[in-house]
C-alpha cells in the first residue's frame, strides 16, 4: 500500500466508508430498522469519498488523484460532473 494510503485509512474509517456499521449508525436507525433503501449508493460513497480527499490533500488535485489512484484528467471530469450534478440539484 502507497504511503498515502496508509496515512488516510484512519480518516476514512471515521467518515464511515470501511465500517458498515458506521454507516449505519450515519443514518440514525437501529441496525434492524435499516432498509435497503435507507443505505447509500456506490455513487454517493464514491463522491463523498472524492470529497473527502479532497478536503484531506486541502484541494490538491494531483496529489488527490494519486491518493485515489486514477488520472488526474479523470478527477477533473469526476469533479466537473459531480458539480453539474450539486447544481441541478439546486436548481428548482
């Protein structure tokens, strides 16, 4: 494993993304009371976790490219739709 990777493994236990407990306990229910309705998508982890780097490499887009592993010209495209996306959202 990458240097990089190892320093935020820690972080992405605490954002719930390891653990499916965690995610879980994210949503406010019991564990009995979860559906499957009630648990995020592959796509929401993905953007939350895209997010989280981010954040993490304080807007760093190559080096969170490297941490997630892909080309940076795919971060640019990822983060370009994810915005399209949060601005759809908005709009009424």
């Amino acid at each position: 494993m990458r240097k990089s990777g190892r320093n935020l493994a820690p972080v992405v236990v605490r954002a719930g993304l390891v653990d499916t407990s965690e995610i879980v306990l994210s949503i406010g229910k019991g564990i009995d009371e979860v559906t499957f309705d009630d648990l995020p998508s592959l796509g929401d982890i993905s953007e939350k976790y895209v997010e989280l780097v981010m954040n993490f490499v304080m807007g760093n887009k190559a080096r969170a490219a490297r941490v997630l592993g892909i080309d940076r010209r795919t971060l640019y495209r990822r983060l370009a739709k994810m915005d399209d996306e949060k601005s759809a959202r908005k709009s009424p």
